[in-house]
C-alpha cells in the first residue's frame, strides 16, 4: 500500500499537513482529492490545510497551498511560516530563505520554534465601508493581504457570532466579484491588548488562527487608530502573532507576521486517509 510522509504542524493553530512533494510523491493531478480527504476532522488527520514543498529553479524552494477545500488561495500567513520551518528542518533551506508563493516571494528567518516572514506589500486598504449585515448597518475596514480580509472592530469579542456573522460578510454582494473574502472581528481593550478571531474562506469556519487575517487586523487599526508597529494580536487559541511595519502616510511597507511555528507530530499517510 502506498504511503506518504507527513509533518503535522501548527502555527498559533492554525494547522496543516505538510508533505516533501519536490520527487513528485504525490501527483498533480491528486492533489485536491488528497487534500479534501486528508483534512477532514475525525475521519482523517484533520487540517485546515495542505502544504506541498516542492523544487524551485531560482529560489530555495516553492510551496504549492491548499485549503482544506481543495482550493488554492494566494497565500497563507501561517501556513507560510511552517513551511519556512519545515523547509530548515529537513535541510531543504538554511535559516534564511525565500520561496515562491502565488502572491510572490516570500521571505523567512527561522528561530528555534518561531518563524518571522516578510509579507508581500498588503494593497486595496479601504476603511469606513458599510455594510448591510441582515438589515443592521455594520462599518468595516478591508485590505488584501495576499489573499483579501474584512475587519470589523467589536467591543464584546465573546459575544460576536463569528460563524453566522463571517459567513454573511464572506459571501457579501461587495467582494463576490473577487470570490469572497475572509472575515475578522477585533476587540482592542483598556489595557491595549487586542483580541481576534477570524472566519476564513476555504475553511469555511472559525479557525484557531489565521496569519494573514492578523496583519490585515494589525494595519486597519494601525490606519484607524494610529496604533504603532510592533502590533501583537491574541488568536482564538490564545496564542500571539506579533505584525511589525513600517508606515509612510497610507502606505505600508516592510510588513513581517511573527510568532509560533510548532511540529506535532510526523508520520505516514495510508491511502484510507483520503478513502471517501
């Protein structure tokens, strides 16, 4: 019976599958099938995605990504970071790397067990957007971060419906034209620590943590609030990613996500992992 080596890694919970693909152990064409099957929670591994390194001409490697959908997003904060250390563990890169995504290059430095990786420049950062939310009127702000987030501001992070709530602004009329979009709810308290939890596209869930989802977080506030770099955000698993950036008037530059990048466990795929 075939099987296929694994890591099983997490970034602040964020969490994914990823398999050395760079001898082509698993085909293109079973990619999504793979995927679908591989991450579903209780029958299989379970994750909120898949991540493939594969062989790059001009770079250290290149990294194909899968939500647990089987859709291709452009690119995943989190995942991004645990590949970066996958990459180092099993001698693919040094401590420093860049690797191919399809937002563009990424770059990483890799810690003992964190990551920090240089984002693409964020773009399309609209705040003040209202929104009608089931006949209630809610303003959010929005920027594409690599792939495209919404941020509402909350007073109450417990009482948000994040599922029902992300779901409506996921699938809204104004970011149906660009296949939807992921939803965030940021709570900022008193005392300046930030809360956030995140309903993201392709998951199509409440996930524990979301990398992207951070540093869209971490700009809006920082263009509407004039919070300052390092911006440090707690995830729903009550892990901490830490944004850091560089503001020229509205424009943001030199955009890092740092934090946590954890192996839990390695081992190999049976083909009933993925057995419909």
């Amino acid at each position: 019976m075939k099987t296929i080596p694994f890591f099983k890694m997490s970034g602040s919970g964020n969490d994914f599958i990823v398999i050395d693909n760079r001898d082509a152990v698993v085909a293109e064409s079973q990619m999504k099938r793979l995927v679908i099957g591989a991450c579903r929670r209780k029958m299989s591994v379970g994750a909120d995605g898949m991540i493939f390194i594969e062989s790059s001409v001009s770079l250290d490697f290149k990294w194909r990504f899968f939500n647990a959908d089987g859709s291709l997003p452009d690119m995943c904060g989190n995942g991004a970071r645990c590949a970066a250390r996958f990459a180092f563990l099993n001698g693919i890169a040094g401590r420093q790397m860049a690797f191919e995504t399809l937002a563009g290059t990424i770059e990483a430095t890799v810690g003992d067990d964190t990551v920090k990786i240089r984002m693409t420049e964020p773009g399309d950062i609209q705040t003040g957007t209202i929104l009608d939310i089931e006949g209630t009127p809610a303003t959010v702000g929005s920027v594409n971060t690599g792939v495209p987030h919404v941020v509402m501001v909350v007073d109450d992070i417990e009482a948000v419906d994040v599922v029902k709530a992300g779901r409506l602004i996921r699938y809204h009329p104004t970011f149906a034209p660009g296949g939807g979009t992921n939803a965030n709810f940021v709570s900022v308290k008193e005392n300046g620590t930030i809360f956030i939890r995140t309903y993201e596209r392709g998951v199509e869930d409440e996930t524990l943590a979301c990398g992207t989802g951070n540093v869209a977080a971490a700009l809006i506030l920082a263009h509407e609030q004039g919070l300052a770099s390092p911006v440090t955000l707690t995830t729903r698993s009550g892990g901490k990613l830490t944004v850091h950036f560089n503001k020229q008037g509205g424009r943001f530059q030199d955009v890092f996500l740092e934090g946590d990048a954890r192996v839990i466990y390695r081992g190999d795929l049976w083909e009933e992992a993925w057995r419909p």
